[in-house]
C-alpha cells in the first residue's frame, strides 16, 4: 500500500461525527518533557513559507524543515556533486510533468516504441524505468490473497482469517457511515445554497441567519462543523468526504474483496521465473488518482529554482520511474524484480514509500536488498503512517 496521509483525514471527520452526537475526543497538548527549548514561530507562515516550510531551518527560521536551504547557502556551497540515479519505486510518474520532465532517467541505450530489448536488460521498451503491473490498478491486500487462496496451512492464514472477519465488516459500516455524511453535508449545503440563492457563501453569512425553521437550522448545525474542522466551504468538506467514501468503496470493492482479481501481467505471482520481463514500460500513472509516485518524485528533484512548482531537495539526481505500487498491496515478485531493475541499470538510491503486513515472498524481498546493498545501492524504505512500531509490528520489507 502506498502511505497516504489518509488517517488524519478520517479521524478528523469521525470527530466532526462524534461530536455531533454530543461525545467527542479531547484534544491533548503534547507533553511538556517532549518540547524542545528551540523557538518555534507563532505568527501565521507566508504564503512563500507555506509553500518551502520543509525546506527552512529550526534555528535560523524557526521553523522545522529539514534545513535543505541552509545546506545549500552554507554546507554544500560551491562543492561539485556527481550526479546520481534515484529509483522510485511507487505507483508510477508523471514523467510528462513540467517540474519533472527535465530531471528524469533515460535509458540511451533503448530504441522507445520498436518492440525489442535493444540494450538487452530484459525489459522491452523501457526509456524512464518499467512498470511491473502494467495495466493492473485496483487490488486485494496481501492477507486477503491469503485467504482467498484456501491455503489453510500457510503460515499466518488463521492470523490472516480473523483480521479478515473484522475488517471487511469494519470496512463496510465505515463505508455506509461515509455515504450517510456524503448525505448529510450535501442535503445541508443545498439547503444553504436555496436559503441564499446562490451556490457560494461564507461562514459569516451562515453565523448571520436567524430561524426557527428546523431544515435550515439543521444544515447550519452540520456547516458550523465543517467551519470548526477548518473546512471553509461545504464544497471543500464534501471533497474531503468524498476521498473518505472513495477510500472504503475501494475496500470493499477490491482491498477486500476475496473474489476479486486484479493482476493484468499473466504471470503466476507466486513463481519468482514464470513470464519474464512482464508488464510494460509505460511509467506513467494508470489513473489521474495515482499521483503518490509524482509527489515522491517531486520531493526529492523537483526542478530547483525554475520559477515553477516546488523545488526539490536534490538538485543532480535523475529519477528512475518503477511501478509496482497498485490501489491495494504490491506484490513480493513485482517489488524484488523493481529492486533489481534499479540496481541493474544504475541506480544508486531505492526510494520506496509503500509496506504492507503480510509478504509470503518476504526471502525474494530481502535478497533483492542484499543484492542492492551487495552493489551500493542504498534502499530507502518508509515507516509508515498509521502510528504502528515497527519494531514489533509486522511491517514488510523488514530484516
Ligand atoms: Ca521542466
Ligand atoms: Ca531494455
Ligand atoms: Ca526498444
Ligand atoms: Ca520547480
């Protein structure tokens, strides 16, 4: 799975919910004894600082960026770099994208659109990476292709069977209690909407009406909570609502969906030899949704200083696009042959922001890194954003 920063999106609204029922979690201040004696700033950012906070200093900005801009005024100042190759392994790029088009890798030695392995790597076609799942998008996590393998004496399938008997049902009412709020906000902002005569209004205009009529005061109440969880119109909480719906939709239509079959390739996943040199080198996204690849990719070597977008944080890196990531959990085969795909053709970094907690071809993963570290090629792999230890927590790649 990709990590997506969806968690605070469905917490927040669970607390809009929650709250409108009269409960409510407090809000708690970080403990004291985990503050630093380090000013943060506490005027509101600029819009420029909004945009670069990442990149700003603790100390010299009073603000906890990674201090890129420091190192480039004052650490790395005139030193010559060697221009190296990042491979991001994800869920494609958009390579046609005006602040990554000129820092992409190209293969030289491949002939694009003639249908042959000019270089003789394995892959045909392959320019700016390859993408291992082809035309596959939507699929099922790793424990639930456990499941639906029948196998009941795989390791971890009872394990796998009773995660499975709570989150398809957890999944399914949270799906439903999306719909309802969907409902709910939407009813609320046609009603204001047919109260004003007009499509937009603010919340001051909402603060300003004074009824008794039960409809109107109901679609007040439900806008108050969206303007008290930072949402400025009921337009931009339907959005968020809407990436809350889609989200358990797809569980339950596909992430766990026992039945269902998402692998395009032709290949037997669980066969590290069957079919080689499946999928294809196109590295773009399969749908506009897909964008965790390009927001990667813009981290790390977005065009610096071009006047456009952001700037990345390396500025003499050539991105090397690998998908293996789909709308569910990657496959152990389709990561491992990623892995090697970047080392073999000269990547010297492996950024992969993707995990899952089961992995039945963890070996063909970890020999893949070994390989990677065996060459120097260093493998960057992310922790996570659900709040799990992953010192304990199953979470894979792991040693
Ligand atoms: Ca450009
Ligand atoms: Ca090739
Ligand atoms: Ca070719
Ligand atoms: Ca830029």
């Amino acid at each position: 799975m990709k990590f997506i920063n969806k968690t605070l999106l469905f917490s927040l609204f669970s607390a809009v919910m929650l709250s409108s029922c009269g409960g409510g979690a407090p809000i708690l201040s970080t403990p004291i004894e985990n503050i630093d004696t380090t000013p943060i700033k506490e005027a509101d950012l600029t819009t420029a600082e909004k945009q670069n906070w990442g990149h700003l200093d603790l100390v010299k900005d009073t603000i906890p960026g990674m201090s890129v801009d420091k190192a480039y005024a004052e650490i790395i100042k005139g030193k010559k770099g060697q221009k190296i190759i990042v491979a991001v392994i994800d869920s494609g790029i958009d390579i046609t994208h005006e602040d990554l088009d000129g820092v992409l890798w190209t293969n030289k030695k491949e002939i694009a659109g003639n249908g042959k392995d000019d270089d003789g790597n394995g892959y045909i076609d392959d320019i700016h990476g390859w993408n291992f799942p082809g035309t596959g998008y939507d699929e099922q996590l790793e424990y639930v292709r456990l499941i639906a393998s029948g196998d009941t004496s795989a390791p971890r399938y009872a394990e796998a069977k009773a995660k499975y008997d709570t989150d398809y049902g957890q999944a399914l009412s949270r799906k439903q209690y999306y719909d309802q709020v969907y409902a709910k906000v939407n009813d609320a902002n046609k009603v204001l909407s047919a109260h004003f005569k007009k499509r937009s209004y603010t919340a001051k205009e909402v603060a300003a009406i004074e009824t008794e009529d039960a409809e109107l005061k109901a679609a007040i109440e439900t806008a108050n909570l969206m303007y008290s969880n930072g949402m400025t119109s009921l337009e931009e909480g339907l959005e968020q609502v809407k990436g809350g719906v889609e989200y358990f939709t797809d569980q339950v239509n596909f992430n766990l969906n026992k039945d269902f079959k998402g692998r395009k390739t032709g290949d037997n996943p669980n066969d590290f030899n069957d079919k080689s040199g499946y999928g294809n080198g196109n590295v773009l996204p399969v749908k506009k949704s897909e964008a965790h690849g390009t927001h990667v990719a813009g981290i790390i070597a977005a065009e610096r200083n071009n006047g456009k977008g952001a700037n990345g944080v390396a500025n003499n890196v050539e991105i090397m696009s690998i998908r293996a990531v789909p709308n569910g959990d990657e496959y152990d085969k389709d990561v491992a042959k990623a892995i090697r795909y970047a080392v073999d053709n000269g990547a010297k970094i492996i950024n992969g922001s993707f995990g899952k907690s089961f992995s039945p071809h963890a070996d063909w993963v970890r020999d893949a890194i070994k390989y990677a570290s065996d060459k120097g090629v260093v493998f960057v792999h992310a922790a996570g954003n659900d709040g799990k230890d992953v010192d304990t927590a199953p979470n894979f790649p792991r040693r």
